[in-house]
C-alpha cells in the first residue's frame, strides 16, 4: 500500500498484478509506504484503520486505486511464482497439478497450497461493496499508466520485475469450471472493468 497525499491518491497492491513494479515506480513519492509483509493490506483495512488516522490527523481523504487480474491467469501466476518453492515447503506448486493447486485455492479455508486468497475479497467490503475508487485491468497497463501519468504530472518508468519463468500448465477444462463456479463474484467484477475500457470508476 502507498499513500500518496500529494496526488490524492492511495495505491492497494492486489497481490499478482505487477504491483512490485508499481512500488518501485512510485515507492519514493509515497508519504506512507507499506512494505514486505505489510505491502498487501487489503481494502477492508485502508478504509477501517488508515482512512479514519489520515481524516483525523491530516484531515485527508484520498482515491484509491488498485489493480484486478483475470482470476485463472491470477491463479496461473500464483502457481508458477510457487513452482520455485522448495518441494518441502507446503506452499510449493512443485509436482503438483494445477488442476491441484486451484482446488486447494477453492476450499474454505484454504489449506497451506492454496493460501491465495481471493481478489474480490481483498478489494471489498464484507457486504461485498467495492472500496476502491478506480480498478484497472491488470491486462490494460496502458490505461493505469496513463492515469498515472496524468495524476502525477510526467511520464512514469515502470520497469519489468518479479516475472515468473515461464512455465507450461497443463490444464483441463473442469478447473476454469470450478473456478468460476466457486468464484462468481471474481469474474463479474473483472468483466466489469474489462467492458469500461479497462478502468472502472467503482464509486
């Protein structure tokens, strides 16, 4: 999470969607910076914890922006990004299908393999209402980089970092099935954005 008060702008990093990259972009502009365990807070605690200190304090309310990928390609980067685990670890993707993987990522809870979590729950309310202001469409970098660019008055560097190897996934057609079917809300959201042009202005 990067709060960025002089642009008005607080930046949730949904775990898988680049957002390393877009710390390293904008890290050193942050007034806050959320880093290494802390860099994923979800949307629940922005608006729970830092929103009500930023009013109060600094009398500050900002946009937050965040970024959703399509969830079986977020599930796809997940498991290759865990391919590299050792095989020992629980969380390891190595010698496991990924038929395997997304199962484990579907039960409730989620066992060590599957310990994802999900990205309409990291960018919502418990009731299920979106808390963020403008979601990009991981698979439309252009758009959030001309936002950006916008916002902060200059053309942006984003450079290419933490990109899993590539890796073949042997796939069948019962996963998305079951993905889609455990994971509705997933799938609508991102529809959503994709159908606006890639940013969707949620409130």
């Amino acid at each position: 999470m990067l709060i960025l008060s002089q642009n008005g702008l607080v930046y949730l990093a949904t775990p898988k969607t680049g957002s390393t990259a877009i710390e390293q972009t904008l890290g050193n502009l942050a007034d806050i910076r959320f880093s290494r365990r802390r860099k994923h807070q979800n949307a629940r605690f922005y608006h729970n914890r830092v929103a009500p200190f930023l009013k109060a304090s600094l009398n500050e309310t900002n946009e937050v922006i965040a970024v959703i990928r399509e969830p079986m390609d977020w599930l796809r980067s997940w498991y290759r990004y865990r391919v590299r685990l050792p095989k020992d670890n629980p969380r390891s993707t190595d010698g496991v299908s990924f038929h395997d993987f997304a199962s484990a990522a579907l039960q409730s809870p989620q066992p060590p393999l599957g310990t994802v979590g999900r990205q309409f729950n990291f960018l919502s309310a418990d009731d299920g209402t979106v808390l963020v202001d403008h979601l990009f469409a991981y698979e439309e970098q252009p758009v959030l980089r001309r936002f950006l660019d916008e916002r902060f008055e200059t053309s942006l560097n984003f450079p290419t970092v933490n990109v899993s190897r590539p890796l073949l996934i042997e796939e069948i057609p019962q996963t998305e099935a079951d993905v889609r079917a455990a994971w509705p809300e997933d799938f609508a959201l991102y529809d959503q954005v994709m159908a606006a042009g890639g940013h969707l202005r949620c409130r």
